[in-house]
C-alpha cells in the first residue's frame, strides 16, 4: 500500500500541477513537456491503482519501472551537473528513481511467479513467469 501511496501522491501532483512541471521538464529537455507530464500522471495513476487495488498488478508495477527509468535518465542526469551540489542532490534522485524501479521489477517478478497464491491481488496476474 505504502508502494502505491507514493505513486498515487505524484499523480496527483502531475495531473493538478501540470503548468509547472512542465517548464522544470521542458528546461531538462523533455520534448512536448506538457504533455509528457500529464500523460505520465495517467500512468502513474493507473500503475498506482493497478498495484493498490491488485488487479493485473504485475502489470501495474511494470508502469511503474516504465516511468521511473525514462525519468531517471532524462530528469536526474547528475553528469550534467557541473556545480558539485547540484550533482550530488541530482544523483540522490537519480538513485532513488532507480531503486525504487528496481522495487518495482522485484513486485512484478513476484506476482508474475507466486500469480493467485499470493492471495493479496483480486485478478491473478498478466504474465506468468512461474
């Protein structure tokens, strides 16, 4: 629940606070900012209601490794960085987005595996990897 918490919040945020998202994203380069803010919102809602509900939430966390990934790179490219602080706090994010993804491919590897017999999902899971 705690997992999916964090990416409901941030779709909120993405989807209410669009304006200015967009122009940190487009002055990191994100092409169509705008859009790509909103539509990740979308995302990051459905991957978070996908894994908190539990229905195809293998899928759900794949969503989630899907947007934290492509964010790490373009959004917290510390080796751009030249001043020493700003490298330093964009690597923390960099890392963060990066285990929190790898979080997700650990939840969506065990419920691909485990499918019904994990008992915490109400649809059994989209892929099988057991």
């Amino acid at each position: 629940m705690l997992f999916s918490a964090l990416f409901l919040g941030s779709a909120i945020g993405h989807m209410t606070q669009t304006k200015a998202m967009a122009g940190y994203a487009s002055a990191r380069g994100v092409p169509a900012a705008a859009a790509a803010v909103f539509g990740s919102g979308v995302l990051l809602l459905a991957a978070g209601l996908s894994v908190l509900l539990g229905v195809w939430a293998d899928l759900g966390s794949l969503l989630v490794v899907v947007f934290l990934v492509p964010t790490a790179v373009l959004m917290h490219g510390f080796w751009r960085e030249t001043d020493p602080q700003a490298r330093q706090l964009e690597m923390i994010q960099f890392q963060k987005d990066m285990a929190l993804a790898d979080a997700g491919l650990m939840l969506f590897a065990l419920i691909a595996h485990t499918g019904h017999d994990l008992g915490l999902t109400l649809t059994g899971p989209l892929f099988d990897i057991g």
